[in-house]
C-alpha cells in the first residue's frame, strides 16, 4: 500500500474511535442550559462554599450558562439519587453525566486505560496494598489515584471509605467509569490545568509511574519549565506545531492535536509497548462496536473488523476498529515530527526500543523463569509477599525496571541507566540470584541460574570472573589473575 493510501487507513481508524456509542442516561441540550432551580444552588453555595462558587463563576461553564443543577440533576431511579432542598441531585458528577455534553470525549475516554485503571491492579491490591499495608491505605493511597467502587448506603449517602474520590477509574454508582475532575478538576473544569503535566504528575509519580521526575529530567521537561509563558494553554485550539512550539507536555504526546492527528482523550491509543509489567510486549487496541476495548499483545494474531471476540468481561463483541503496534507508534511520532526530523524520531524510537528489549531478555524472562520454577517445585508459598525474594522481584521489574523503560521512552538518560538499569542490574546479581540460591539450596539454585542466566550470552560475563576489572582495581598494568 503506497504512503498516501496508508496515511488516509490511518486517518480513518483514528476517525472510528471518534464515533459517539453510547447514549447518555439524561439529556441536555444548549437550549436547556441554565436550570432556573439552579440559581438557588448558587445564591446558598456563595454562604457555604465560597471557593467551591468562585471556581464555577470563573469557569467556561459559567460563561456559557451550565449551573449546578444542569451537572448535578438526576433521575429519581439513579443509584445515588438523593433529594437535597426539593432537588433531585447525584452528588457525583460521572463521566455519564458529562457526556450529556460532551460526547465525543466520553466515546474516547470509555474503555481507555484510563477508565479501567481500578480493573488493572484489582488482583493485586489483596495481596500488596491490603496485606502488606491495609484497607485504609487502599482507600487513602491506591484507589485515590485508580478510583474506587464507590458505594451508596442505604440512607443514600456516599460510603465514606469509597467517598471523596477522584481517581481516574473510578466506577460510579451509575456503573460509569472514570472521573473527569480526577484532570480537570472541580468545579472549574479547566482545560489549562489538564493541559499542565502537574494534572498527570499527581498520580504518574513515585517508584511504579515515576513519569514525574523523568519528564522533568528530559529536555522536553527542561524546556517546559523554562518556556512555559509560551504554551498557550488557556486556548480553545491547541495544535502542537501550530498553536504552541515551546515543548511538548504529557498531553502533547499522549493525547494532543498536531498536524492532522486528532486529539483524544483515550490516554493509551499511541502506547505501543506495556512499560509497567514483568516483561514488556507490543500490544494492539481492539475497538468493539459497542465502544469497549481491550489490549491484545502481538503473540496473538490480530483480529479482524467485523470478527467475534471475547471482551474484557468475558461476554463475546464484534470488532469494529484495530490499532495495531505500528499504527501506534505512528500515532506518537506524528506528534514528535512537528518538531523532530523523520531519521532522528526514528532513531529515538530505535535507541527505546532497544532498552526494552535488552531488559525483556536479559532480566525480565529469565526472572520470570526462575520465579516459575521456584513456584512449581514447591520452594516459595502460594502466599504472595511473604518471602523476601517476592518483594526483590516485585521491586526489580515493577520499580527500577518500569523506571529504566520510562526514562528511555521519554529521554531521561540519568533514568534509563542510574535510576534504572543500574539498579536492575544491581538487583538482579547482588539480591535476586543470592535469595535463588538461599531458597533453592546451592546445588538446585546453581542449576536453576545456570539454566535461565549464566548460559545466555548476555550473562556470559559471569563465567569469567578473573578477567580484568579496571573498575575494582583490576586492568591496565596488572594481570588479570593476580
């Protein structure tokens, strides 16, 4: 297929996770805006929530005459329909609800990894967050930024271990998913502040998403920090290359408008590999006609539109769209090439690809490997966490290992080494491998690592220990088994 042919496919499979799916469970129209009840909300909430008023007042839904009640109104059979001063209301304001307006985003946002952020570490919190720390730290830590299940009490009040939440995935009571402020922020909604890489950084930050540091340790980061005045981010438009030149934040990339790619609000659509696992895969979006989508790694045939595949909960789906991993890479460097030549955005995407592979093979299999082996043969427990070797494989692939993939994905070089293959590297051989054979015994553990380490070329290094170390001493000038 020649490039103008290929370029309109892609176009046109970015065009189908545009298209509205769902209907929204209320209706409200342009004409409908401004609920006569809803200046009452205001004159009382002036007394009683000043700031939270002065946020609406200075708001485009203020300007374009949205008030409380058009976002707050609520059928009398809505799961947290309450009434308040003779008002039916719902005191969460869910993606749902947003889409009364805003349609398109509510179509891109659905089934994003973003809306099923609680799905992706729901098998996990049990065993790490719940045992090892405890369910206040999951209602105060985790699900405040992957969204909690809210729950609605029998008095119709908000279960306050579920309640205040913003997380990005929460699943609301009217079973949507998502939190619009959990970027936006209530009761202002501003484009701005969603536009600023501090909205990411609330959550993208600490040893699993340590997206913080590596884009502020970036030249991209370097140069928002020093040009920021030039980003224009209170625009209507903003079109990178076009409205705004100075530096690229988390938005730019991941979801942002240049040249003739669309802006989206499916956070994932342009994310060719899975950074934060074990072993990192290429991965295909599959778009279902009814709206949700699924990650399928590259092992697996792609499917075709129009075919039957098993969703994410378990149910069958016609197929209506598939991002393959090129199409999302091609996705990404379309944004990188309104500033980038074509060879150097190839060779970055070169230099990335080559980190994740060098952490796949040479520590993220063979640590997988050993830890299968040390599970079948009966050497560790069922019971996650409770040997160390658990918390130094969880650490090595799900700290510094998603810290190393990030830091190249991103252009942190400090990050990519130091921060993060450094410290793989010095886990894996100072930590790992001594708890393989402190569990496994000497004989089994030296078979175990030989098998899976030590006979792999890159490891090779391991079965000369008298060749020259300048580092330690050992080198020019000095024989090597001296």
């Amino acid at each position: 297929m020649d490039q103008p042919a290929n370029r309109l496919l892609f176009l046109v499979l970015l065009s189908f996770l545009n298209l509205p799916i769902y209907a929204a469970k209320v209706t409200l129209n342009p004409d409908q805006w401004g609920d006569p009840a809803g200046k009452e909300c205001i004159s009382c909430h002036k007394k009683s929530s000043a700031g939270l008023t002065a946020q609406w007042e200075n708001s485009k839904h203020a300007e374009a005459g949205v008030n409380c009640l058009d976002c707050h109104k609520a059928d009398v059979d809505d799961a947290d329909a309450i009434k308040h001063e003779g008002v039916i209301i719902a005191t969460i304001v869910s993606p749902l609800d947003c889409s009364r307006c805003h349609t398109t985003e509510y179509e891109q946002q659905k089934g994003s990894v973003h809306s099923e952020a609680v799905d992706l570490i729901k098998e996990r919190l049990p065993a790490l967050a719940g045992h090892v720390g405890g369910n206040a730290i999951v209602a105060a830590g985790c699900d405040q930024c992957h969204g909690s299940s809210v729950r609605v009490l029998g008095d119709g009040t908000l279960d306050p271990t579920t309640w205040p939440n913003s997380g990005i995935g929460r699943i609301n009571p009217d079973g949507s998913k998502g939190s619009c402020s959990s970027c936006h922020g209530r009761h202002k909604f501003s484009k701005a502040q969603a536009r600023e890489p501090s909205a990411c950084v609330r959550c993208h930050s600490g040893p699993d998403s340590p997206d913080k540091a590596v884009y502020e340790a970036s030249k991209h980061g370097m140069l928002f920090a020093a040009q920021r005045d030039e980003m224009a981010l209170t625009n209507d438009s903003w079109v990178a290359g076009k409205d705004y030149t100075a530096a690229p934040t988390c938005v730019s990339c991941h979801m942002g408008a240049a040249g003739k790619l669309k802006s989206t609000h499916d956070v994932g659509m342009r994310n060719m590999w899975s950074l934060n696992s074990p072993i990192s895969e290429k991965q295909s979006l599959v778009v279902f006609e009814s709206g949700e989508k699924i990650e399928l790694p590259e092992s697996i045939p792609a499917p075709r539109r129009g075919s039957e595949l098993t969703k994410a909960d378990g149910s069958m789906g016609k197929v209506k769209a598939v991002a393959t991993p090129a199409r999302r890479r091609q996705a990404m460097s379309m944004v990188c090439l309104e500033c980038h030549s074509k060879p150097f955005t190839k060779s970055f995407m070169r230099q990335f690809d080559d980190v994740v592979m060098l952490y796949n093979e040479k520590f993220g299999r063979p640590a997988e490997k050993i830890m299968q082996t040390l599970y079948s043969e009966g050497l560790l427990t069922p019971t996650p966490f409770d040997e160390a070797i658990e918390y130094t494989y969880w650490e090595l692939w799900h700290d510094e290992g998603a810290r190393a993939r990030h830091g190249a994905s991103m252009g942190s070089p400090n990050h990519t080494w130091w921060e993060g293959m450094y410290l793989v590297g010095r886990n894996f051989y100072a930590h790992f491998l001594p708890q393989v054979l402190a569990v496994a015994g000497k004989e089994r553990g030296d078979a175990i690592i030989q098998s899976h380490v030590r006979s792999l070329d890159q490891h090779d290094w391991l079965n000369h220990p008298r060749r020259a170390n300048p580092i330690l001493g050992y080198g020019k000038g000095r024989p090597a088994d001296e």
